[in-house]
C-alpha cells in the first residue's frame, strides 16, 4: 500500500519545560527524528514534518540528511494537521503522528497498515486501568470506564475519507487527534492495540521513562562481509588500518586493504545498506589509492545517522603472508580508534589455508569480518 506520513512537530513543549521536546535529544537523536527514521524504514513517501513558527533551523538541523518535506503548522493541531494533508499528495493511505511519541515501531506501523483493510481509520488505543473519578462542585462521583479507551498516535487513515472528513469539520473547532475528525463524519474506525511504547512526551518527568523505554524497542542486527585482494611487487601491505613492511603489496584501486574492505562490507550489511561498491564506485578516479579508512568511517556514520551503535567486530585474514600476529594488537586498537569502540569490542584473528588455494598459494590475501550492530527496533 503506498502510504504518507504526517508528523506534526509544531508544538512550543510549554508543558515538558524548556525547549521544545520534539527538538530534544533522545540517545542523541532529536525526538521527532524517531518517527521520522522509523516511518522512512517502512517505505512511508512523502515524509511531512510541520513544524511551529520560529522552529524551522532546528527541523533543518535535525532532519536536513533525512529526506522529509517540512510544512509550517497552523495555530492548532488541526491546523497543523491540515498543513499537513495538504503536502502529501496522492497515496493510498497515511500516518498522522505526534513527534511527542517517539517510540513508534515497525510493528505498530504494519498493524495498522493492516486494520485499513476493513476501515477507513485505524488507530493504538490503551484499555483504562485505573478506575476514574470526576469531581464536581456537587462532590465525587465514579464514572463507567466499560469501554473507555486511551487514543495513541500513529493513526492511520485511507486518504480519501480523511480528506473529505477534513474538508466538513469546522475550521476553528479544535480536534484533539484525527479519528475524531472522521468520526464525526460517519467514517469506519477501528481500534488496534495500544502499547505503553507509544506515550506522549508531556511533561518534564516523561523525559526518563522515555529514555529507559527506549532501551526495550532496540534489535541488535549483525553483518558479514568478504574481501580479497591479490599481491603485486611493492613495499609493504595495508591491513586493518596498519601498513606492514612487506616485499610484496596488494594491488586494488583504493589501499587495497581487505580487512578494512570486508569489515565495512559487514557494517553495511548490518544496517542493510548495500555494500562498499555502492558507496565509493571503482569506477570513480577520486578513491584512486585512496585510505580505507574513510570507508569504515563512513560505513559507521550510516550507522550513527540510524539512531545505531556498533557493538562488535570480528575479522579474520586468511594469507600465508605476511604474519599477522606481531601486528595484531595495533590492528585491534586502530579499529577501536576508527570505530569508537573499547578494545574488548574488536577481535582481529588470523588463520592460513595450509598452502591451499589462491591464499595457500600467495597469489592474494582474504579477508572476513562480522559486525553487530545495536539498532533503533
Ligand atoms: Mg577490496
């Protein structure tokens, strides 16, 4: 189903104190860059962030690599959100979403998606728990909660209906989240399981439960990579970052440096992002002897640039020579260096094919590598 998202980010965050939180770093990802990331993974197109008045530096610096449409917000939600309708253009289907709630995943968005099939909106709701009072100048009284339910947010809607229903609601009647806005115009909604993930950001204290809940919504993914590269004359070979003094080098178009080359092989897998080929074409005369180092380093800022943390690497050089060892430890620590990672994270093995083969004969040198990644889920 194609489908479009809606973040309104447009709040001043008077309630949670200081900045405004959509802005806020949560594991040095701004709030709204969450949903953001995660609506994008699941092929959401086009992406709109409204943004309030005053606020478009901060969406330009958060979201700018992000590949979303930033709208201006009107001076209430419902506003915001039919700036909002307005920049999507034409898709099926569409995720109205507070930047507030970052912890949206995968999961939510594909339940949703689903419970469009037999209804126009769809939206997380939560049962009440706890029992509800409400206080009158005549005293307290207890209200049924038999079929009470708490509204989250994303809310998925078919557009059509959405827009109709939009273009019947009164312009200055406020509507505290979007079925409401269907509703009333006689649309089919159905309620799909809430999830405490899915809370609002509303005030001060919510920053730190946000921050244990985002522990739970990580997945940790793991990738592998291969390389080889065959031995030329020359004055020494690049491996891991090390150039070790050698009567042969192995010949390629950057440094020809295998181990790097598979270890950014195995973080692209990790975050599904192609492999080195993609990111720095043979074919382009700038990676001409260039260092493999800014491979790696690149291959860990796509990484960082996901809300990600790489965990761990593990390579393995196949090569009768050089000998490996003697260099091993500054192999280890110079990918601790490049990656940002403590020693004990980064293991570099080395191992010969017992005169077998292209590497059992000299010819070249292989090279493998795994990496694990910790990821926003
Ligand atoms: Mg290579």
């Amino acid at each position: 189903m194609k489908f479009a998202a809606v973040i309104v980010a447009a709040g001043t965050g008077s309630r949670a104190g200081g900045a405004p939180k959509q802005w806020r770093l949560l594991k040095g990802r701004a709030i709204a860059r969450w949903s953001v990331d995660t609506f994008k993974a699941m092929g959401a197109e086009p992406v709109v962030v409204v943004v309030g008045e005053g606020q478009r530096d901060e969406a330009e610096r958060w979201l700018g690599d992000a590949g979303v449409v930033l709208v201006a917000g009107g001076a209430t939600r419902t506003a915001s959100v039919r700036s909002g309708l307005a920049a999507v253009g034409t898709v099926e289907a569409v995720l109205i979403h507070d930047a507030a709630r970052p912890l949206v995943t995968q999961a939510h968005v594909e339940t949703l998606l689903a419970a469009l099939e037999d209804a126009d909106g769809a939206l997380p709701a939560l049962p009440v728990a706890d029992t509800l009072k409400r206080e009158t100048q005549a005293g307290v009284a207890t209200v049924d909660r038999e079929g009470l339910w708490r509204a989250q947010t994303p809310q998925a809607f078919r557009l059509p209906p959405l827009r109709d229903a939009y273009a019947r609601w009164p312009d200055e009647a406020p509507a505290t989240d979007d079925a409401a806005v269907l509703e009333a115009a006689g649309g089919r909604v159905s309620l799909v399981p809430g999830d405490p993930l899915l809370m609002k950001i509303t005030h001060p204290e919510d920053f730190a439960m946000v921050e244990r809940l985002a522990e739970v919504t990580r997945v940790t993914r793991v990738g592998q990579g291969f390389d080889a590269h065959r031995f030329g004359p020359g004055d020494g070979v690049w491996l891991c970052g090390i150039k070790i003094a050698h009567p042969l080098t192995l010949i390629g178009h950057s440094d020809a440096d295998a181990g790097l080359h598979a270890l950014t092989d195995a973080i692209l897998g990790a975050i599904g992002a192609g492999d080195i080929g993609d990111h720095f074409p043979p074919t382009d005369p700038q990676w001409k002897g260039a260092s493999s180092d800014r491979f790696l380093r690149h291959a860990a800022e796509l990484v960082r640039r996901r809300g990600g943390r790489i965990t761990g690497v593990d390579v393995t050089l196949v090569c009768e020579q050089p000998k490996i060892k003697p260099h091993r430890e500054a192999m280890r620590a110079r990918l601790a260096e490049l990656l940002d990672l403590p020693l004990e994270g980064v293991s570099v093995k080395a191992t010969t094919t017992e005169g077998m083969g292209f590497t059992g004969r000299s010819e070249g040198l292989a090279a493998q590598a795994i990496a694990t990644v910790d990821l926003p889920g």
